[in-house]
C-alpha cells in the first residue's frame, strides 16, 4: 500500500484495538476534568541554570536554562520596537521550549515533565507523552479516551516499544496531502531516505490544552466538525511534529532515541510487517500558539548531522562523493534522497541601530546552547535550531490574524519535512491554509491541519465523480469517447503536443476534468451550444490561447479537418454531453451553474498580490511562477512564462483570474482569500510576462 493510505489503516485498526479493549490508564487515576492540569513552570524555574551567551542583544533579554521551565510567550511579544530583538526573542524561545519539550517525562501523568531528574536522564520526554493524533480521531468520530489513557501498540512489538511508527511520509492523510504542499513530485512518493536506504518516521503529537479543546468542541467528529463556525485554540496549545530514521548502536550517542514500534503494511487494515526498531530523533517541529502570536510560534530543529559531517558522524541524508546526485528531489523507494539546505541557517548579528530586518546570529546561539548541553551530558548538544518563524503583523483580526500577514522570516524549511520545496516553504503561510472539513465554506481550523484527520469523512462534496464505468446504453455506445475526453482534458499538452506549446491542462483551470461546479465546469456546455460549431470554436480558442497552441480542426460541416470528423473534438465533446448526462439524472431541469462564483469587482494592486503569491502560492507554482515539472511531468501548472498560457487568455485577465482563485486557490482552501486579495494575486499573475507580451506590462 501507499504511505497515504497505509498510515490511515495502521492508526485507525490501533484505534480500533483500543475501543474493543480495555485502554490502559497510567496511575495515579486521572483527575477529573474540572481540575485544572499542574503546571510545572514555577517548579522549573531555575535562573541558575541559564546559558552563557556570547553573541549580542538589542535589549536585556534572559537567557534560555537548563531546566524544565516551559515558557508561555516570547519576552517582549512580536511587537517590540526594534525587529531584532523580536528574533532574539523568538529565538530564545524556541531554545528554551525545545529543552523543556525534552525534558524526561513524569512516569504517572502525561504531558508533566519529571523536575527530580536532570536533562540527561533516561526515558521518554514531555512530547513523547502527549497525545498521537491517531489516538484523538477515531473511526466513526467516537470521542476518544481521557487525557491519560492510552492505547496498546501491535502485540508484534512486544513490551520493550513505546511508541507507534507508521507514516513514512510527512503528509500520510489524503485530504492533507492536497491542502500542504510537501511534495514538488506527483510521480514519486513524497518519502525520505537516508543514505543507509531507511525510510524516515513521522508524528504528530498534541499537548493537554489543544486536545481537551477538540474534546470540549466535538471536532474529533467529521460530522460535528463541520457544523463549526470557528476553530480557536486556546493560549499554550502545542503541536510537535517528529521525524526519525533508524540508527544502530555506532550512531545511537550522537542522537535522542526511542525504541518504536514501525509497521511497514497493512492487511485489512491489521497492522502487518511491525517490528521493534531503535529509531533516532532527525527533526522536530513545535509550533505554539501564545497571546502575543495568534498565528502561533514556528521553530524547528535538526540533528546536526542532517545535511553535513558533525562530531565526526556521516550526514545522515548527503552523500558528498556523489557528484551527480539530484538534490532535494523525490527518489524512487529504496534510494537514497541527496539532500542539502537551501536557505542557511541566519548567522547575521543583530541590527540595534533601527534596521527593520529581522537578525540573529543564529549559529553563535545555537554554539552557545550546544556547549551548555554538553556540559550538562545531554544528546541534545547534538541537535541545532534552524530558524524561528513569527507574526509580526501590527494588527490582526480577532480572534486570528489575517489572510496575509507579515512574517519574520519570509521562508522557514526543515530538511526532513521540506525537503522538496525548501525554497518556498513558509509555515505560517502554509497552515493560515488549513481548514476544517466543512466543504462548502472555509472555516478556518487555527492553522493546524490535524483536524483533517477527524472521521467520518462529510461527503458534501458538489464535484461530480469521474467516469468509471458505463450504465446506460448511450455510455456504453459512446464510452471509448468519453474516456479520450476526459483524458484529453486531464493530460492536454502530453496527449495533443501537436496542438500546445504550453504545459498545461484543461483541468488547470477547469478543476478535476470540467466536473467542479466553482472552476467553470463543463456542465451544460454542451447542451447550451447545441454541440455545434460555436462550441467547437470555443473549445479551439481554448487551444490557442490557454495552451498558447493552435485549433483542433475547423468549426462546422465538411471538408478536410472539419471538426465534425475529428476524433480528439468529437472525443471531448462526447465527454461533455456524458457530464450533462450526470447532472440531469441528479438534478433533472435544474438550469446548471456557470463560470466561477461571482465576486465584487475591485482594483487589484500587483505589489500586495506579489506578497499574496510568494506566501500562499509560490509553494506549489514555484517561487518564479514557473509551475513544478520534475522529470518533465507535469504537478503544478506555470502561472506565467515560455510554459503558461498566453497573453489572449482569458485568465491573463483578473476578471477572471480574481473569481477562479477566490473560489479554488490555494488548492483545496477556496475561500480563505479575501475579495480583494484574489483581485492583487491576479493582477499580479496578470503582469507577469507570458506568450505574447514579453515585456511584463499588463494587458490592456
């Protein structure tokens, strides 16, 4: 099975497992659930154990401890004067959530750090003691277990495993692989591989706060999940995401390790192939929401031996006597991914003369840190903060922020998450995109994407399906016609390269093959042209202009390429009769909707859509706009350039780019764009040089 899907059996048969069986519960019993959780932060604090830094600050600024103190916001919030100290806070802040995150872990409460140990003790840490999200959504939305519950792993792993390891992709959820754009490759599997050709593991755990307000408001629920009108979660929820390969006993000193049960099948959706593996820690996200950061805090953190030697250890994921080794692309399985960082970890020193870029000398910081954990015995030396990303927008719409926002730092990746769109990746920008399953509206669901993974699955969906098989007797007498046409329309310049210079499909912009109601679907095309010549010049200006090619045939009776007797024409407009076939017998008469959901005319402004793009667009386009064709196969279609449509196009212009991208962009969060953001991004789209217009200028 796919990683998409084998994930989603595996943590929904634990799940199962769980309900039919009496759910272990660590003791002491759980308190009830009016008694507030402790909060360990006053027992923690320790000034003593604060670390010796040497670089500089613009302000006093404490440094992070050696302790389990789990700080609630950065010093300072996000709108400190200078930019500068802002990073240096945030950036102390992810050092000090990091260690306390890691901290060991109270052997009877889950989520309470054990503050009698040191760092350098043994056993699980604070995270891992959290809740996995596939103990939080359950088969047939039944509310899960208490906060410490928890749930047997595969009796294949027998006692010694204290965890579960089924995704090996970051993105194992379906709805979830098309709201974040992880891969850059539809053809390969979004999977890592280090260089001993072992697959990487991922998590995704929840902290106290976050689960009990999915618990309190039902959203572990599809069904009652989309009857929310807002999804905000409280200050202090937590989200981890973690990503880890298997080390043997050479590497296990240079990495924080976890026995773990990895399951690599499923049958039947019974976890199959589960074996007990010593698993090192290689990347940790933890992103926090907190008063000052409504669009929370964005850290992240690798093993420092991710992408380079360090302390004599081999890159886990580069291999330098590999000269022609494609960088950050996916890899068939069983290959090693070459992998090398993109953006530099931030060695600036802060700018304390008014500069208004965000700086911190990161490196220094985290050398500061790494001798401060040696000292202390901890493997945490080993590990290194890439960046921190926050909100620094001056105002935002309570209770969140707005669509488009400023950022500190324009582009956050991890190499073991990011891998394959480092140079676009924001996180911020990715998350504002996250929704819950409501289908016919955005609802916002607080820019975390886990509540994708609530069951059941509402089936509101208004798209028809595809053609699979044919039940009347006009299918059947027209079906190698309609299935040409379909394909026609799903892979256009690959199947008529004769007729286009562009890279691109009819499904581009006529969503899943002319059947999306909101992307001018071909529905009632066919019938309102009568099937004629109209229709097929129509459909020959389609060829000339968004495929920047040249027509089918000619419109109308008789004659050498006519139109009537051309099999690629005829093959697409059997496909749209068989479409009307589809909405008459759902909805008989009804007159069918037409073009895109209509919006209000506005003036776009090209400058804020290009801040529009590069935040919400750019990670599946490209940063250039130049679309995503890795190995020449097309999985994001160009925007502009020698491989987009050309200037006479109608979606060069923002009358109708505005509407098309308000409706279905970003892919799969239609709606979360303003009015007036939709009409910036496709003026910006608009003024970008394409076939036809080389310069650039907008079109008049």
């Amino acid at each position: 099975m796919s990683g998409n899907h084998r994930g989603l059996s595996i943590l929904a048969t634990v799940a199962v497992l769980c309900a039919a069986a009496a759910c272990l519960r660590n003791t002491p019993a759980e308190r009830p659930r009016d008694t507030a959780p402790v909060r360990p932060s006053a027992v923690c604090w320790n000034p003593d154990a604060g670390v010796a830094l040497t670089g500089n600050s613009c302000a006093p600024l404490t440094p992070p401890q050696v302790s389990c103190y789990l700080p609630s916001d950065l010093q300072g919030g996000v709108q400190q004067a200078l930019a500068s100290t802002v990073q240096r806070a945030a950036d102390l802040f992810s050092w000090q959530e990091f260690i306390a995150l890691n901290w060991p872990a109270s052997p009877t409460e889950r989520g309470v750090p054990d503050w009698s140990q040191s760092l350098s003790a043994q056993g699980p840490r604070v995270w891992e003691t959290w809740k996995e999200t596939y103990e939080v959504y359950l088969p047939d939305g039944r509310r899960p277990p208490g906060w410490n519950d928890t749930q047997p792993l595969p009796s294949a792993c027998g006692s010694s495993a204290t965890k579960l390891l089924t995704r090996d992709e970051k993105i194992d959820d379906v709805t979830d692989s098309v709201l974040q754009a992880a891969a850059s490759n539809g053809s390969l599997p979004a999977t890592l591989t280090d260089q001993h050709r072992h697959l990487v593991r991922y998590e995704i755990r929840m902290n106290r706060p976050m689960f009990e307000h999915i618990l309190d408001n039902g959203l572990y629920d599809g069904r009652r999940q989309v009857d929310a009108t807002l999804v905000a979660f409280p200050n202090g929820g937590i989200l981890v995401k973690a990503a880890w390969r298997p080390v043997d006993a050479k590497e296990a000193p240079y990495f924080y390790t976890a026995q773990a049960c990895v399951c690599d099948g499923a049958d039947g959706g019974q976890p199959t192939e589960c074996h007990t593996q010593q698993m090192g820690l290689v990347g940790f996200h933890v992103t926090q929401k907190t008063p000052s950061a409504p669009a929370w805090v964005w850290s992240t953190f690798e093993q420092r031996a991710n992408v380079r030697e360090s302390d004599g250890q081999p890159a886990s994921f580069f291999d330098p006597t590999c000269r022609d080794c494609a960088v950050n692309q996916q890899t068939r399985s069983g290959v090693p991914t070459q992998v090398v960082r993109v953006t530099p970890i931030p060695a600036t020193p802060s700018d304390c003369d008014g500069g208004t870029a965000f700086r911190d000398d990161v490196v220094r910081l985290n050398a500061d840190l790494v001798a401060a954990l040696a000292d202390a015995g901890s493997v945490l030396q080993h590990y290194e903060l890439v960046d921190t990303q926050v909100p620094v927008a001056s105002a935002y719409a309570a209770p969140q922020p707005t669509t488009v926002f400023g950022v500190s730092r324009p582009v956050l990746a991890n190499t073991t998450m990011e891998t394959f769109v480092q140079e676009t990746s924001t996180c911020i920008g990715c998350h504002s995109t996250a929704r819950t399953l409501k289908q016919d509206a955005f609802i916002s669901s607080d820019f975390t994407f886990s509540l994708n993974n609530a069951w059941p699955k509402p089936d509101a969906s208004t798209t028809l399906p595809p053609p699979e098989s044919p039940l009347t007797e006009w299918d059947r007498e027209h079906w190698p016609l309609v299935l040409r046409g379909q394909a026609i329309a799903a892979r256009t310049y690959e199947l008529l390269p004769q007729y286009t210079r562009a890279k691109l499909h009819c499904a581009s912009c006529h969503l899943s093959e002319g059947r999306d109601p909101d992307a001018a679907w071909w529905v009632g095309m066919h019938q309102a042209y009568d099937g004629g010549p109209a229709l097929q010049a129509r459909i020959n200006s389609c060829f000339e202009h968004s495929e920047n090619g040249a027509p089918l045939c000619t419109p109308g009776d008789g004659g050498v390429g006519s139109c009537d007797s051309n099999a690629d024409m005829q093959s697409l407009l059997t496909y749209m009769s068989w479409l009307d076939e589809q909405w008459a017998e759902r909805h008989g008469k009804q007159t069918p909707p037409r073009g895109y959901p209509a919006i209000p005319t506005l003036t776009g402004d090209a400058s804020r859509g290009r801040a529009v793009f590069q935040q919400k667009c750019a990670v599946c386009h490209g940063k250039d706009g130049q679309g995503r064709y890795p190995d020449g196969t097309y999985f994001r279609p160009a925007l502009w350039g020698p491989d987009s449509f050309n200037a006479q196009a109608g979606m060069g212009n923002p009358s109708m780019s505005a509407p098309f991208v308000h409706a279905n962009m970003p892919l799969g969060a239609g709606g979360l764009l303003t009015v007036q953001e939709a009409w910036d991004v496709g003026t910006f789209i608009d003024s970008q040089p394409r076939p036809g217009r080389a310069d650039g200028g907008t079109r008049h």
